[in-house]
C-alpha cells in the first residue's frame, strides 16, 4: 500500500451524486463549503437530470464559489456519478469524499474522515449511518432501520468505537485504490457500495469504521416509497451474490424466508396450518413496534414494527426476483 501521507499534503474531491435534490442541496452545500477550503477540495454536484430546481440552486452557489461545480450525469444512478465525477476531476486529489445529499452531516465531518484516514493508512473510511424522521411514519421507519431486526445488526447502523470491518457506509475512498479496482460497478443501482467493498478487500485494501464522525439519514416518507427502496437493495445484494459467488449472511438469509411465507399463507385457504409461519412472523415485528414504543414512552413510533415488515416483504421480494430472473432477461439492479 501507499505510505500515509502528512495532512498539508492530502488533497479531496467532494462528491454528491444528486437528483431532485432541491429540498436539501443548498443548505448542504453550505455547510461544506468552508470544508472545501480548509482541505483544498472541490465540491461536484454530480446530477441525474433534476427537474425541481436542484440545478439552479446549484449553479447560484457555483457563480459564487469556483469549488463547487454542477456536472451533468446522463446515466442518473449513484454508481455513474461519482465514476465521472473522479474521472473528470479527480486527477491531482488523494481521496475522493462521497457526500449523500439526502442526509444529514457534522460540520466537522470531511475534516474527522481526512484525519482517521491519515492515522490509520486506511484505503477507506466508513462511517455509521444513523436513521432520523419528522413524520410518522418516517419516525417509525427510522426506528426500524436502527433496530436489529430491521437490519440485522449491520455494524454501520450502529455507533462504532472505530475498527477495520469488511463493509460500511461509504464516506471516504483514496482515489489510487478507487481507481486500481475499476470504480463502482455501474450496472449496479443499489448496493454498490457493498459490491466495491468486496473488490477492494480482494485487492487486499483496507476498509476503516470511523469512531470520530458519523452521518444521519432522512429515510422514505411513505410505506410505499420504502417498499420500492428495499425491493431494489434486494435484487441488489442478489446481484452482489451472483457476480461474486457469494454466500448471504445469516442476517441476510432469514428475511429471505418472508416472501415464501407470505405467498406460504395464501394456502391457509386450504389450510390454516399455512398461516402460521406468517402469523408469527407479524407478531414478532408487530411485537417489537408496542414494546419498543412503550420502552421509549413514544406512540409514534408503535408502527416501527410496520416498517420492519414492508422492509423485509421488500427485500426478499427484490432477491428472489432477481435471482430467479433469468440470465439474458437481468437489468441494472
């Protein structure tokens, strides 16, 4: 690997794949402007094709700082914008920061990722996402997606002390190793970020959780917007399965047993014996939703179990829709 670098000497590029972003974007930017001066970076927008103004907002913090930069990415996915925003830029800077612009951050934080990966010599730092709602129902999923059964105890849903892990929330990458294992995978829509961790393990890189800094995710406001969000990570992680010949972990094996329950339950027409799997598969999450909004004195959030169902029912839906696709028919996922 590359000898640690002093920290007058690391250079960043700031990436924030965006679309339809303009709730956000301005405020974002603001707050990572100062960032970008102190660490000597540049900020790119890279955008899907906004149609809400997310563009203008941008170009109007473009006209008034030369760091920040609107380019346009015609392949709209994640995966496409930061491979074109590293290629079209990313000569001359050590370490590509990925920003997500429907999240929440630390003022501090691009400092906090430049200064744990000069201390450790990491190839990248992860960091853990934290899930935070205003509405309801996006309450109640964020409760959800903090909890183990939500996630399955995925390390980077939870606070880290900082140690060396296998994946995590992308936030810091160095750019020679970005570049040595061939960026992202761009016929990738979600879990992209797990399918580069793998190359960048194989490749015998290292991956860092920060125990300095952390993100906050604004998750799906609607039970539907977030079915459709887990439906994609499933065929997503399945995708991840094919291509490497992976094994799923154990958290990833149980949710995949949800969707044969459900279509399982439709036989309680026959039977009610078939029924049961589901009924308690529901009385486990719907369980955890009461005790978790009775622990925490928070009705609001008594449908945390909800969430957790829709984002099971979701994932195993997308895996095995993706896996059972045949090869000649599989699309981006």
């Amino acid at each position: 690997m590359q000898t640690p670098m002093t920290p007058t000497a690391a250079s960043s590029l700031i990436v924030i794949p965006c679309l339809n972003e303009a709730v956000h974007i301005g405020a974002l930017l603001e707050q990572l402007r100062p960032a970008a001066a102190r660490l000597g970076a540049r900020i790119v927008v890279a955008d899907g094709g906004s149609t809400d103004g997310t563009q203008d907002i941008v170009e109007e913090a473009a006209a008034e700082d030369p760091r920040v930069i609107l380019l346009a990415n015609p392949k709209r996915i994640q995966s496409a914008a930061i491979n074109l925003a590293v290629a079209t830029f990313g000569d001359g800077a050590d370490y590509l920061i990925r920003i997500d612009a429907h999240g929440g951050y630390p003022a501090d934080y691009c400092d906090r990722l430049v200064e744990e990966a000069l201390a450790t010599d990491a190839d990248s730092v992860v960091v853990s996402m934290l899930t935070s709602g205003t509405g309801a129902v996006q309450k109640a999923v964020a409760a959800a997606q903090n909890s183990k059964l939500g996630t399955g105890g995925s390390k980077h849903r939870h606070m880290s002390a900082g140690e060396w892990v296998d994946h995590g929330h992308h936030a810091l990458m160095r750019i020679a190793a970005f570049k040595a294992v061939g960026g992202y995978d761009e016929s990738f829509s979600h879990n992209e970020d797990a399918e580069l961790d793998h190359r960048l393990r194989l490749a015998g890189y290292r991956i860092w959780m920060s125990g300095r800094t952390q993100m906050v995710y604004y998750p799906r406001a609607t039970l539907k917007g977030l079915f459709f969000q887990y439906l994609g990570y499933g065929r997503g992680r399945a995708k991840n399965v094919l291509k490497h010949r992976m094994v799923p972990k154990l958290r990833q094996m149980i949710p995949l047993l949800v969707a044969p329950v459900v279509l399982l339950a439709f036989f309680s027409l026959f039977h009610w014996l078939a029924a049961v799997p589901f009924l308690l598969w529901a009385a486990v999450c719907l369980g955890y939703g009461a005790v978790t909004a009775i622990r925490q004195r928070n009705s609001g959030i008594a449908l945390a179990g909800v969430s957790a169902m829709v984002m099971h029912l979701g994932w195993s839906l997308g895996f095995w829709q993706q896996l059972l696709t045949p090869r000649s028919q599989r699309k981006a996922a």
